[in-house]
C-alpha cells in the first residue's frame, strides 16, 4: 500500500482484480523505476526508465491529453498502465491516474445494474413489475383453489368424475386463447430451484496435498489370514519343527 491518490482513486473505481494488478504496478513504480533521461519533441516527452534489473523502457508521453506508449505494453495487452507510465505521470505532478487510461469493462459499474425509483434513488435490488407481482397472486390464488376442489371431491367417485370432465372440457378453451409456449431444460430448472442458474461456474484446483506417495491400506483379519496361509512352511533351527517360525521367533524361547 501507498500514499499515492491514484491508488485510492483505482480502489474505487477497478474490480477486485484488476485493482490487485494495478497495485503490483504502483509498489513497482515506487521501489523500482528511476528515470534516466529525457527528450521532448514539441507535444511529445521521450522518457527513459530504468529498474533494478537494469532493463530500460522507454515511454513516450503526449502532453496534450496526458497520454503515454510504454516499449512494455502492459496496458496494449491488459488494459492498465504499467509501472513506467504510472512513473512518468508522478513526474508530470499528475496525482490520479486520467481518465483516458481508464478502460470502461475493468471498471466496478460495469459488473453489475443499478436501479433507481422514480425519484433517483438508489435502490438495494431490482424493483418489483406490479404485473409480475398480480400474475404470481393469480397463480396461487387458483392452485389454492384448485386444492380445494380435489379435497372437496376426493370422497366420491362421482365428484372426481366431475372435476376431472369440467378440466378435460377447459383444456381446447384454454388452448385458443394461450400462446404455445416451449419451456426449455434450463428455464424448468430455474422454475423449480427458484433461482438463475449462472452460464459458467468457476471450478478452484484441489488443495495441495503435503503428503508424499501414496498411504498403505490396512488389510482386514481376512486377508492377513489368507495372505498367511499361502506361506511356504520353514524349519526351526532350536525346535527343529516344521512350521511358520524361525529360531528368533520359535515360541520355545525363554524369557528371562
């Protein structure tokens, strides 16, 4: 972190992101660019940075909207001025960075859509459609009732009968004054989990794992017993008996 005012200013106006690269360029600017020489050709300033590396870029700068090439072209392929620029603009007595370098897609506004009433005010969500909010009262104000009908009728044969004809007899009504609507996968999706299903999921890599091969599983009793028996039988050097021990491990040694 710096003093610096176009520090502050990039806070506010990048998203995360590209506000954490930006801030790269601006520590880089204060603790390894020194500017080596300077030539001016009517509106342009010629400026040569070096770093600790030793490696020298040259930045050529137009005074007239403050504008500036780097033979780095950070900003030619990301989109934000790198340290040699942000260097020649501090020496130009250019406190925040200007607005010509400030591309629109980076900045925090673009990520997301603001509302406002009918006064201008800023609201936290998007305002409710009064047609949405009656339709979606109609909607469960006829499953109620609906629900009500099936309770109704659901202990006579001849009332389900009933409620099943008067619903088979609305279908082609129905159907004339209804345009045919086709429901996707994702839209029914959307329906029944309430929510929008976002168009790309970002997948994290695993946690790195310090451990190093790959741990031994532990054996049932089964299979050590099985594993056992496939053993071929040896001869005791103390005992002399046949079996599945030596002279270290024959049972007739004495503790003591």
């Amino acid at each position: 972190m710096t003093p610096w005012a176009m520090e502050k200013q990039c806070s506010v106006i990048y998203t995360h992101e590209v506000f954490s690269k930006f801030q790269e360029q601006i520590i880089a600017t204060r603790d390894h660019c020194i500017i080596q020489g300077i030539t001016e050709c009517e509106d342009i300033k010629i400026v040569t940075i070096s770093s600790l590396s030793r490696k020298e870029r040259v930045v050529q700068l137009n005074k007239s909207d403050m504008f500036g090439r780097c033979s780095y072209k950070l900003y030619e392929s990301y989109g934000i001025p790198c340290r040699h620029i942000i260097q020649v603009l501090r020496a130009e007595k250019q406190n925040k960075v200007p607005s010509i370098y400030i591309m629109k897609r980076w900045e925090k506004r673009c990520k997301m859509e603001l509302f406002f009433d009918e006064e201008g005010n800023l609201l936290d969500e998007k305002p409710e459609d009064p047609m949405e909010v009656a339709m979606r009262k109609k909607i469960s104000d006829s499953r109620n009732q609906f629900e009500d009908l099936i309770q109704m009728a659901k202990n006579s044969e001849q009332g389900m009968n009933f409620l099943f004809s008067s619903l088979s007899n609305l279908v082609e009504p129905l159907q004339k004054i209804t345009p045919a609507t086709r429901v996707n996968k994702q839209d029914e999706y959307e329906s029944f989990l309430g929510s929008k299903i976002p168009n790309q999921v970002d997948i994290h890599p695993p946690n790195d794992i310090k451990s190093k091969g790959r741990c031994k599983r532990i054996k049932k009793s089964k299979e050590m017993k099985a594993a056992s028996k496939g053993k071929s039988k040896r001869t005791c050097g103390k005992c002399k008996q046949v079996g599945d021990h030596d002279a270290r491990t024959c049972p007739n040694n004495v503790v003591g």
